[in-house]
C-alpha cells in the first residue's frame, strides 16, 4: 500500500470516528483522543493529518460542498435528479441529522470569509 493510500485511509477512519461519535456526542464532548481511539490510530496520527477537531469539520464541510457542488454543476437544468443523487450521496456517505445539524449551527457562527 502506498503512502498517499495510507494517509487517505487514515484520514477517511478520522472522518468516520467524528460521524460516529456525532451519533451519541455533542460536538464539544468529542476530543482528539475519542477521535483517535474510534479511529484505530494514536493521538499523534490524528495531529498529523488535522490541528484539532475544527479543522477536521472544516474538510468534512469542504469536501461535502465540493461534492454537492460538482453534483449541481453535473445536473445543471435537472434539479430532480441533482437532488436525488445529492441524497443518495449522503446516504452513501452515511452522514446522520446530527452531523448535517450540527454543520448547519457551526456555519451560522464561523463568519464566511470573501
């Protein structure tokens, strides 16, 4: 297995482990060390790939809405299916309400950058 493959395996179990927690934590009660430990990785690991749990919630957000975005542009002037393949994407992705609402608060709060 590769490097880059390892590190995007890595990162992918990070990602997993903050779903997971979201589906029986609040957002402030999940720390590195939870995220490392449902992740399968040690702690340094997680700081390897992300600075702290915001970080990793900025790259969910982003890669969410370079994937919907892509989505749109795909089904331009097809809003049916545009939205259809954006639910099945986060069914597919296994993105629960709690991390979607819990995205939704942060985003009201973290001011846009232009």
């Amino acid at each position: 297995m590769t490097t880059d493959n390892r590190r995007a395996n890595t990162k992918k179990a990070i990602q997993n482990a903050m779903v997971t927690l979201l589906k029986t934590k609040s957002f402030d009660d999940i720390t590195t060390t939870k995220l490392a430990k449902e992740a399968g990785i040690s702690r340094s690991s997680f700081y390897t790939h992300y600075k702290d749990k915001f970080e990793l919630i900025d790259s969910c957000q982003q890669t969410l809405f370079n994937q919907i975005e892509y989505i749109f542009e795909k089904h331009v002037g097809d809003k049916e299916a545009a939205f259809l393949e954006i639910f099945e994407f986060l069914k597919r992705e296994q993105l629960n309400r709690r991390y979607i609402r819990w995205l939704k608060l942060y985003l009201v709060r973290v001011p846009v950058e232009v």
